[in-house]
C-alpha cells in the first residue's frame, strides 16, 4: 500500500535567516525612528487641536479650524510619506483643507486624520520609544565593566534590570552577558512594533476608495501608454539592428558569392579566397543574428535562474561588479526578462558615463516584489534627461507597473531602485 505522506510532512521546513532577521530588525529600528519623528509632531498638533477645541465651546476657535486641520494634514502628508517609503502601496494625499471649517470638518479624510492623530501621538510615540530602549540597554549592559568605576556607590544606571548590585570588576563582568537577552528582544519584537506602530497610518490615511480607484486608472492609463511605447522602440531597436546589421551582411555574402562563381573557372584560388571571406561574413551575421534573438528573451533566463544570468552579465562587466541575489523560486519570465534588461542596461551606462571602479548588484525577492537596487562609486550627476538610457529603464519599470527611483548626487554615488510585482 503505497506510503502518502501529509500536508504538513509534504511542505518544506521553514528555516530561521539569521540574515534576513539583522536586515528587518534595523528597518523596523529605523521606521521606529521615522515614528518617533511623526508621533511628537502628531503630538505639538493634538496638543493645538485641544486647545482650538475648547476654544470653539466658548465660540472663537471656529475660524482657528480650518488651520488646525491643515496643520494635522502636514502631519499626516510626512506619515503618508514614510509609510509609502516603506511601502507596500503608495498612500496619497487627499485634497487640500478647504477654507470654511464647515467643509473642512466634513471632508471624510479629515475625520480619519482626526482619528488617527491620538494613537499615533501617544501609543505611536511609545512604541517607538520603547522599541529604540531595547537595542540600548542591550549597548549599556555589554559596556557596563567600562563605566560602572565612576557610577556613585550603589547605583547601576539601570544595568542589570536596575537590580545587580556590582561591588568588584568580575560582578560587573557579569552584567555583560544581560546584553544578549536585550538584543533577543530587539531581534524578535522590533519588526512588529515598527508595523504595529505604523498600522493606524495605514488604516486611516489612505485614500479615499473613489480617489484611490480614479488615481489607480490615470496611473494604468499612464503605464499602458508607457508600455506601448517601450514596445515600438523595442521594435525599432530590432528593426535598426536587423537592418544595419544583420542584412547588410547577407547582402555582402551574396555578392561575395556572385563574385566566387564568376572567378571560379579563371582563377580558382581568387575564388577560394572569395568564399573565405563570405563564410566569416556569414558567420559574422549568424552571430549578430544570435545576438538580437537574445537581446529580446535572453536563453539564459530559461534554461538558468535569475541569479545566475544576472552573474553572467557581471562577469562581462568592464567594470569590476558584485552580485547579491536571493530569489528564492522564479518569477513570471517578463519580470525576470525585465529585471535582465534593468540591470544589463545599467552596467552599460555605468562603464560609459560613470568612471566607477566598482558596482554592486543587489536583488531580493520581498513578498510579492522583486527588488532591485544597483549601486556604483562613480562620479555620479546621472539624470534620465541625458541620453543615457535611464529613461528606457523608466519606461520598461513602470509598464510592469513597478517602481523606479534614482539618487545620484554630482560626486557620487548613485543608487538605483527598481521594483517589479511578481506575484505570490
């Protein structure tokens, strides 16, 4: 009777990356960070809001209103704006306040910012504050034997939960190892507090339904034009290629031909000479031939990973670059055709334009979006408007409907993110 094993035997063992744990936890403490920010700008506003509410019981605050709540929408609009850096989703903001205090309390995003500005202004704030206290005292615990000479007699300055009463150096020795069980905390509870913190900016400030499906159009439309557009240059690209090319070569070899035959009974070593020449021509356009069928699907994205193909491209590279990829699976093939073409283009214009002497390639696949981010020690100065094919990039990204972002200050360096939806 044949053996089947359960759902449960049947799915891989989930393993612990240590790795990937470090990486989420200093993103969580610095969005703690961005929280900390927000949360005591919510708070100087709540503390405005009350005082323009009580102001309105005795009838003078009313005309203070319309401010206040534009005040709150500032406030709001940088939370808006950490959490879509943070991502996933972009939260826009709504219109602006309008004048009258009637209109601007009944705006419906105005009524969730009033909402959403208590908790943030206080559990927000002590979030942060309590996630940022874990990654410290676990620094104060393994750097007690350093200071704890010039503490006052029986003080601790709160090293050892407050209670370990150090009198020699071996017993202040002993407050060190205290250090690993904060940094435990901090490794297992600062990625949630950073998405608990952020949780009511992320129920309360997002767009309105009907604002968010009208943006969700215009950006489709937008994207499906970019699209079309990256398709008839892509066409053109073949096209030039083909014409230039590939064609030429094979006019070249039918006139090499025309003239073999011709030589052929009065001279039969120009003859051979003749032939010669039209076999390396014709296998000089078999290779151009091969080189624009692979510019449109590389074989390598079928036959290899992602990893791999991108490991090729560095290795090809004139300009010495390191690959860091984790993409665990694969992805639809015009994503990762997407993703072969974003980062062959980019090492292209890095060895033109960039005088680099290194880069570095970094890819991750996060949930449903494969991230890419290319970075290089160049002059920098890099801009979409020069020619450089960085508008080519733009345009491929945001017809998958991803991301592109480029920083790339005159100096350097110059970083490039791209982000493209995946799937689950």
């Amino acid at each position: 009777m044949p053996d089947h094993d359960s759902p449960a035997e049947r799915r891989p063992a989930r393993t612990w990356d240590p790795s990937a744990r470090a990486r989420a936890t200093l993103d969580g403490l610095e969005h703690l960070v961005g929280g900390i920010g927000t949360g005591a700008l919510a708070l100087l506003v709540l503390v405005g809001l009350v005082l323009v509410g009580l102001l309105c019981l005795v009838g003078v605050g009313l005309p203070l209103l319309p401010g206040a709540l534009r005040a709150l929408r500032a406030v709001a609009d940088r939370e808006r704006a950490r959490l879509t850096r943070w991502g996933p989703g972009d939260l826009i903001s709504p219109d602006p306040v309008p004048d009258g205090w009637r209109a601007a309390v009944k705006r419906p995003a105005s009524r969730r910012e009033l909402v959403w500005v208590l908790p943030h202004a206080t559990i927000g704030l002590l979030i942060g504050f309590v996630g940022l206290t874990l990654p410290f005292s676990a620094v104060r615990d393994l750097l007690y034997p350093l200071y704890w000479q010039v503490l006052p007699p029986g003080e601790t300055a709160g090293a050892g939960l407050g209670i370990w009463d150090a009198d020699t150096f071996p017993s202040a020795l002993a407050v060190s190892p205290l250090s690993l069980f904060w940094l435990a905390l901090t490794l297992a509870f600062v990625p949630a507090m950073a998405r608990l913190q952020a949780w009511p900016g992320r129920r309360l400030l997002a767009a309105d339904p009907a604002t968010d499906l009208a943006l969700r159009v215009a950006q489709l439309t937008a994207t499906r034009a970019g699209a079309l557009d990256a398709h008839a240059a892509e066409l053109r690209r073949i096209e030039r290629s083909l014409h230039d090319g590939t064609q030429n070569r094979i006019v070249a070899v039918t006139m090499l031909l025309g003239a073999a035959r011709r030589a052929l009974a009065r001279d039969p070593a120009t003859a051979d000479a003749v032939l010669e020449s039209a076999q390396n021509a014709a296998e000089t356009a078999l290779a151009e031939l091969r080189a624009v069928v692979r510019s449109i699907l590389p074989p390598v994205l079928a036959d290899r990973s992602l990893p791999d193909a991108l490991t090729g491209l560095a290795a090809a590279s004139p300009v010495p670059c390191r690959i860091d990829a984790e993409v665990p699976g694969r992805c639809p093939a015009s994503v990762e055709a997407t993703a072969y073409f974003v980062v062959a283009e980019a090492l292209t214009n890095i060895a033109k334009h960039s005088q680099a002497t290194r880069a570095q390639v970094t890819v991750r696949r996060d949930d449903a979006w494969l991230r890419i981010e290319i970075t290089d020690d160049g002059r920098g100065g890099a801009a979409e408007s020069g020619g450089s094919g960085l508008s080519g990039i733009r345009r491929r990204t945001e017809a998958h409907d991803g991301t592109f972002a480029l920083t790339s200050p005159a100096g350097g360096p110059t970083t490039m993110n791209v982000s493209l939806p995946c799937g689950l």
